[in-house]
C-alpha cells in the first residue's frame, strides 16, 4: 500500500462521509444557520436606532457569530463519531491518523464556509455592509482555516465529556483568541479601506497562527484519539 | 508447521489503580477457533480490544497477526478484523453507504461487488438504502458483520457476537463463523451461548482473575461437560499474587 496515496484517500473518504452524513441529517447546517440569523436579527433589533454604533460594531457581530456557530458545527461534528462509538472504527482503519483529522477539519471547513455564504447576504442587506470585498473574503478564509484547525483538535478532545456543551467553548476560545482579534482587526481594515500598511501585521498574524496552530494540531491529533 | 497469530507474554493492563490483566501468556495458532470464556470483568473484552490495537497496555509483549504492538499497530490493523460491543456503524448513513466508507478507508479492491455480496450474505440487501438509525439491535449487528468481513482479514476478533441478534440473526452468524473457520482464518471469540460455539471451537480458555487458568481442546466435548469444566474452573480459587 503506498502511504502517501492511502493518506489522502483516508483523508477524502472521511471527509466525503461527513458530506454524505450532513447531507441525510442536515443537523449541523440546520443548527449553525439558525444559531448565525437569530444573532443578526438580535443585533440588528438591539442596534436599530443607532445605525453609527452598527456600523462599528458589525465586523465584530460577525465574527462572534461565526465563532459561536462554529462551536455548534464542531460539537455535532464530533458527536457523530461518539455515536456506536464510530472514531474507535476509525481508529481500527490502517491509516495514519492525521488523515482522519484532515478528513474531519475539511467536512468542518465546508460546513462553516456553507453558514458564511448563507449569512453574509443577510449580514449585508440588513447592517448596510458589502462584504464582497477580496481582502475580507482572504480574512475570512484565512480566519476559518485557523479556527477549525484548533477546533476539530479540542472538539475531539471533549468529545467524550459529559459536559462537553461547555468545555469545548471553554479550551477553544481563548486559544483561538488570537485569530478572532487579527481577523476584526483585518476585516475593518479592508471594509474601511484602511491602507495595506495597517492591515498586513493582523493578516501576517493569521498566517503565522495558521501554520504554527495548524501543524501543532495535526501533529497533536494523534496522541489526542489515542488517549 | 503452524504459526502463531496471536503471541501475548506477560502482558499487564490496569485501569485506575486496578489491574485487569496480570501477566497473561496467550497463544493462538493460525487456523484455530478460540473461545475465550470467564465471568463478568475477568478482562476478556480488554484482551481483544488489546489485540485490536483500541487499547493501550502497561507491560509485556503482544504480537498480533505477526505486527508486534504498539510499535506495528499500522501493520497489524490490516491484519484484523474486529466486532466489539459497539457496532461502529454511522446511523445517518444507509447500510450500503456505511460499507462504501469502510471500504474507502481500507481501500478494498472491486469495492460495489463486495458490498453488495456482504450485504446479501448477511440479508441485508433489501434495506440497503435504508439509514442505519431505521435498523434494528439484531440488524445492526448484522451490518456490523458485514464490515468487519468487507476487508477479509486473516484474524477475526468477535466480542459476544450473538447478543442482540434474533434466532435468525444467530443462525446466519453460525453460518459465517463456520464458513471462515473452513476457510483457515483464525478467530477468537468471547461467547457464553455454549451451543453455538461448541461445533465451532478448536479450544476453549479460560480467562479468570488477569490470567488464562484452564485451558480445554475440543475433542468431541459436549455441553454438560463444557460447563462443568467451566464451573469447576471459575469456583476454584486462584492464589492472588503481588504484581
């Protein structure tokens, strides 16, 4: 078997797993869509008579949300795979188990990625931004890769916690800290159409966090599902 | 000349401050049908799942399928094949799907036609796109099978592989085991259903306080005196040692 093929298609079919999965239940989309529009709808309410503090506030609204909605993805995301105790058969799989986590992270991505593009257009129609700007969309992607690289790591670790509602929330956030501050930070600064000057030192942290964080967590997942 | 397909010396496993196995020695030659018998928390699903590679050991040797664990796990999963408690089947997915995804992952050759031979073999071919969730215990245990035939493995691990299935369920899995026994593949099974592993083994061991006590080759044994054997073994008591 050559390991370097094996590899990606281990990746790929536990990714397409989770699609087909999602696809049948809708349970994670269903819950990160209503989760993302009720806190636009509530903010929009809150903010309504104020449409300056809107304005400012807005890029940090979406990233909250994101963050939030994430959480959700990333727990059901996992619950699958405590159901029938579905990882201890990935696990019996004669593949490395970085493949699993890559496989997993990417379904994750997808999944946050699908909540953004339903998102967005509310966000925009009803707090008055364009968000279509290429700056903002790197930021954004730039921003999801680095959450859900950590989050798939920490959500498998909780995963077999009673209380796993809360600790997944309570390890992920302040370790993904960094991301949502450069990501604000960035967005504003390509929404506002600040120069690039003052935006590269939040996008380079978003880089640099995605490789250290990135490798740390793939390298990590290993002794995380062998416990 | 036989080899041996499962080779265990020494081996020690504890959970907390409590230690399960205690320097078990263990052999198992290719081909034989072992049954591994002992009462509740001897350790006998431990050992498997030790043997499967889900579960970690604190000292001794284990060689499973000629992989030396854990330094050879990778090598050894291509080796096993192997039905826990749990069936590891996703609910959402339909039974053909659930396959189609092990198959992926373990890279089985002409994939569809396997499946679908499995799915018949274990008459489940009707519900194939049907969700796992829809399924019944004994179902599910079925497709369970399934899975674990999917790769062929030469050693098969079954923990229990009768609980929850129905008289027809039961008598399909006979079919299968006694198939693969035919067929030369080693398997080991934990069972108490006596009357169905009986024409199956080629021994009996006995599992009891960390150790393999008593040990029993099936030469024409009946029930009775299986579970005598049994029960005379289990009620004697085993000097405790330090470890």
């Amino acid at each position: 078997m050559n390991t370097g093929t094996s590899f990606w298609k281990a990746a790929w079919a536990v990714f397409l797993k989770d699609l087909i999965a999602e696809w049948r239940s809708r349970e994670i989309l269903t819950a990160q869509w209503t989760f993302a529009l009720l806190v636009i709808f509530i903010f929009d309410f809150a903010l309504e008579f104020d449409p300056r503090a809107q304005q400012r506030v807005a890029v940090g609204v979406l990233w909250t949300l994101f963050a939030f909605a994430g959480t959700l993805g990333l727990n059901r995301s996992l619950s699958m795979e405590r159901e029938n105790q579905c990882l201890e058969g990935l696990l019996l799989a004669p593949v490395d188990r970085g493949a699993l986590y890559l496989g997993k992270a990417l379904a994750n991505l997808v999944f946050l990625f699908v909540t953004a593009a339903i998102v967005i257009p509310v966000y925009s129609a009803l707090y008055n931004v364009s968000l279509l700007h290429p700056g903002f969309l790197l930021v954004l992607f730039l921003g999801f890769v680095g959450y859900i690289a950590v989050g798939t790591l920490i959500a498998t670790m909780t995963v077999q916690a009673r209380t796993r509602d809360i600790l997944l929330p309570l390890l992920l956030f302040p370790l993904i800290l960094p991301i949502i501050v450069a990501a604000v930070r960035a967005s504003e600064g390509f929404l506002l159409g600040n120069p690039w000057s003052e935006i590269r030192t939040w996008v380079n942290l978003l880089v640099v966090y995605n490789i250290l964080f990135g490798t740390a967590s793939f390298l990590a997942f290993d002794f995380v599902v062998e416990g | 000349m036989t080899s041996l397909m499962v080779d265990v010396r020494g081996l020690m496993k504890r959970f907390g401050y409590r230690w399960v196995l205690r320097g078990l020695d263990w052999t198992v030659e290719s081909g034989q049908v072992v049954v591994l018998l002992g009462p509740n928390g001897a350790g006998k699903t431990t050992l498997l799942r030790i043997l499967a590679t889900l579960t970690r050991f604190q000292g001794g040797r284990v060689q499973v399928a000629g992989a030396r664990l854990p330094q050879e796990a990778t090598q050894a999963r291509q080796r096993i094949g192997y039905l826990g408690h749990a069936t590891f089947l996703y609910p959402d997915l339909s039974a053909e799907q659930n396959l189609r995804f092990f198959a992926r992952l373990y890279q089985v050759p002409d994939a569809e036609a396997r499946i679908h031979a499995l799915l018949e073999q274990v008459g489940l071919l009707a519900r194939r796109r049907d969700p796992v969730r829809t399924f019944s215990r004994g179902m599910q245990q079925r497709l369970a099978l399934a899975r674990v035939l999917l790769i062929d493995p030469p050693l098969l691990l079954f923990d229990e592989p009768f609980t929850g299935l129905d008289q027809e369920g039961a008598a399909t899995l006979t079919d299968i085991l006694h198939e693969l026994a035919q067929q030369g593949r080693t398997l080991v099974l934990t069972s108490h259903d006596f009357p169905r592993v009986l024409p199956l083994a080629t021994r009996f061991d006995l599992l009891h306080r960390g150790r393999i006590t008593a040990s029993l080759p099936n030469h024409g044994l009946t029930i009775q005196t299986l579970q005598d054997w049994y029960d005379t073994h289990v009620t004697t008591p085993v000097p405790e040692e330090r470890v």
